[in-house]
C-alpha cells in the first residue's frame, strides 16, 4: 500500500481497511522516510513499513514475515479446541500476554530496524512468539494443552488429565505457577487467583519428568547448543525454575534434545530469532524464551562451553550477511 496515492492516500486506505475489522496484512511501500510517519503507519495497523529505494529481496522478506504472522494466528487457532477459539482471538488482539509498553518499545525496535540497524531478536518475532503460547506453533511437541478464561472449562481440562500445571501467559521465574490434581480441593481458588475477571490462564498436562529438570535447550543462528541445563526442583518443590530454587546442572543433549532443536531452529531463524531458549520436560517442549534465554553462564562453568563466544560469531556474521 503506497502512502502518496491519488484522491484517497494510503493512511486513510488502511483506517478503512482496519474499520472494516478486515486483518489482512498491509505493507506500506514509500518514500516517506520520516520517522513520524513510520509510527504513524505501524500505529495505524501496518503489518510493516518499507522505504523506497528497496530490493525485490528485501520486499519478499517483509511479505514473508507479514504473511507468517496471519499464519501464526490461524495455526494457533487450529491447534486450540473449539472452546478456547474466542479466548485466543482475544490473546492476539492484546499482544499474546505482552503489555503495551513492551509494544511500543518492539515498534520503536521495528523503525530502527527499518534505518538499518542490526536488532536481536527481531522486533516481530518479539511480537509474535509470546513465550507460553509460541510452543503451541509445534503441537507435536507439546503436551496436552488449553488456553482459556473459562474456569470450567480449565477444571475440566484437570479432571480429564488427572494432574495438570497452571500458569498465566504473562509470566516469569516461576511466578503464579500451580499444580493442581482432580478433586484439589485448591482448585477453584487457584483458578479465582489466576482467571481474575477474566486473564487467560494456561493449563498444561502434568509432565512427571519435571524430578529430572526443566531443560533449557538453546538454539544460536538456528542451531541447538551441544549442552542444556537441566533445572531441577528442590525439596518438595515441584518448579525447577532458578529463581524459585531450583538447582542448574548443565548436560549434553539427548537425542530428543537434539531432535527438538533441529526441528525448531531453522523455523524460528527463519522469523529473525538469532537467540532462543526452549524449555524441554522430559520429552515436550513447554516454552519458547524469545526475550530472556538464559544458562549461559552456567554452562559455562560446568561445561566449558563458551555459549556466549558462540552467540557474538553468530552476531558478527548476522552483520557482515
């Protein structure tokens, strides 16, 4: 969509394109270089914002990444069952759990990306891959899982499975997370506590392969790291999570590990993610870390492996590419 079009300009094209409630993925292609009017085309409902001079690659690439994020949407509808559809609908209307600071500070990412500075993870791939739901894109490596605001339907989800963990999309370390089994008579508090007046909260069948660690399997420029720290609960704690006391023990990759990473890696390299952190229990993957991969010094000290040194190869060539 060109800005500076005849009669109708391309700003109020797409705020009657964006009325309409149509979602299909714009692309504004123009001279218009100013840094306001970027902000204004993103803030607009711009998928992206091309400046002319450019190359057929570099248009391609955009439209990819424009086009892999409807596609992302649709998949994780697809996945979800019936009940939850309207939950996740809501979920990317509202950034997949990010808040709007966060999505400002991606946009601001996304016009310096657009001057030609070098910006890892990509800006989009930010956007698009919130770290609970982003495994949901590789179903068949996840456990069992639903997404949703329906408390019922989430005490159904336990009943059925027998054990399962609960956590809200937004957060981190460990925090807010429960277990909870048929008949926990905790259950209804526990979704009171994380639904609210209405969060999603997602529900994971329980994974006994939690006693041998939460692993994080890193994958640089697309790659699995040969080594992943294996986060292991403490006590009768059942988070492996550090920061909730968990102890690091840095191993090499199983098989599966390995399996895992291959299969991921070159998907998420492909949407502009350079550094990821794929949380692995037992053999399901159940979290992709876009923003905050971690273990690397832990690794490190156990191992001998250099993740870091590994990582700014992987910047140098991204820059010289």
């Amino acid at each position: 969509l060109d800005v500076m079009m005849p009669g109708l300009d391309g700003w109020e094209v797409l705020r009657m394109v964006r009325a309409a409630g149509k979602d299909v993925p714009v692309l504004f292609l123009t001279a218009r270089d100013g840094v306001e009017d970027r902000v204004k085309g993103l803030e607009l409902g711009a998928d992206d914002y091309l400046i002319k001079p450019f190359t057929a690659d570099q248009l391609q690439s955009r439209l990819a990444k424009a086009l892999y994020k409807k596609k992302y949407f649709e998949r994780v509808f697809h996945h979800l069952d019936n009940g939850a559809f309207v939950d996740a609908l809501a979920a990317c209307e509202g950034l997949l759990g990010k808040d709007d600071q966060f999505l400002y500070d991606t946009q601001i990412l996304s016009i310096a990306q657009a001057a030609g500075v070098l910006v890892v993870n990509d800006p989009q791939g930010l956007r698009d891959y919130n770290e609970k739901l982003g495994a949901l894109l590789f179903p068949q490596c996840c456990p069992p899982t639903l997404v949703s605001r329906d408390k019922a339907a989430l005490k159904a989800f336990v009943a059925e499975h027998g054990e399962a963990v609960l956590k809200p999309l937004d957060g981190r370390g460990g925090r807010s997370i429960f277990r909870a089994r048929t008949g926990d008579s905790n259950l209804n508090v526990i979704l009171e506590t994380l639904v609210g007046d209405g969060r999603l909260t997602l529900a994971q069948r329980f994974i006994p392969g939690i006693k041998d660690g939460d692993k994080q399997v890193l994958l640089v420029d697309g790659e699995p790291v040969d080594y992943a720290l294996a986060r292991i609960p403490q006590g009768d704690e059942f988070r492996g999570n550090l920061a909730a006391g968990g102890k690091g023990v840095a191993r090499a990759l199983t098989a599966k590990d390995k399996e895992i990473g291959e299969a991921l890696g070159p998907i998420l390299h492909s949407r502009g993610l350079l550094l990821v952190g794929v949380d692995v229990i037992g053999e399901c993957v159940t979290e992709i870390n876009v923003t905050s991969p971690t273990c690397f010094q832990e690794i490190h000290d156990q191992m001998g492996f250099d993740v870091a040194a590994m990582f700014i190869d992987a910047l140098e060539a991204a820059l010289t590419a």
